[in-house]
C-alpha cells in the first residue's frame, strides 16, 4: 500500500553527519514512490538518538507533509520520549506504544 515502515539500527547514532545524505536518500526512495505516503519509523530497537537522527526524522517529515502523508513513531524508548517531549516534537509526531497501534492509526 502507500504505508512505508522504517525500523532504525540500535547504533542509528553511531551515523555521521557526512553519511545524512546518503542514509537519507536510502530511507526516503520508498516516500518518493508514492503519491500519499504514510510513515511508520518503528523506534522498537533505538534506546537513544540524537540531532543527527531527529535531521533525518525532520527531512522525512518535510517530505511526507509536502506530499499529503502523516509521519509517526512507534516503540520509543521513555529516553526517546523525553528527547521527544523536551525538544516539543512529540507535538509534530503522533506517539505510539507498538507498530500495530500506528499502522492502524496511518490506515494500514
């Protein structure tokens, strides 16, 4: 369907900003390919993240929103969650506990 899952590496933080390009081209192909994309980033295996994924988060976002979709987070980490909370993107993307929860909240 038009649902696209992405499920991060535990060492997503490990990426380098000279990598961001790359690693962004990688996750977005899929938002590309369709006309209304949903987003599902599953952060079941991520304990922690910083500014060089939440870079990555916001680029999806940008492009998802520009083309009609709805981005969310599924699994965070309560680390997660209060980097979420702290830096008020948990008022951008919706937050639920289990893939299952997002997907059917994205229509899946």
């Amino acid at each position: 369907g038009n649902t696209v899952v992405i499920t991060p590496a535990s060492d997503i933080e490990d990426l380098k900003w000279d990598l961001i390009e790359q690693a962004a081209e990688i996750v977005m192909s899929p938002m590309r390919q369709n006309d209304v994309p949903m987003v599902v980033f599953d952060l079941s295996e991520v304990s922690y993240f910083g500014s060089v994924f939440l870079a990555l988060l916001l680029r999806c976002h940008k492009l998802v929103r520009t083309r009609g979709g709805e981005l969310v987070l599924s699994g965070a980490s309560d680390t997660a969650t209060e980097l979420l909370r702290i830096t008020a993107l948990d008022t951008l993307w919706a937050l639920y506990d289990t893939r299952e929860e997002a997907l059917a909240a994205v229509g899946r």
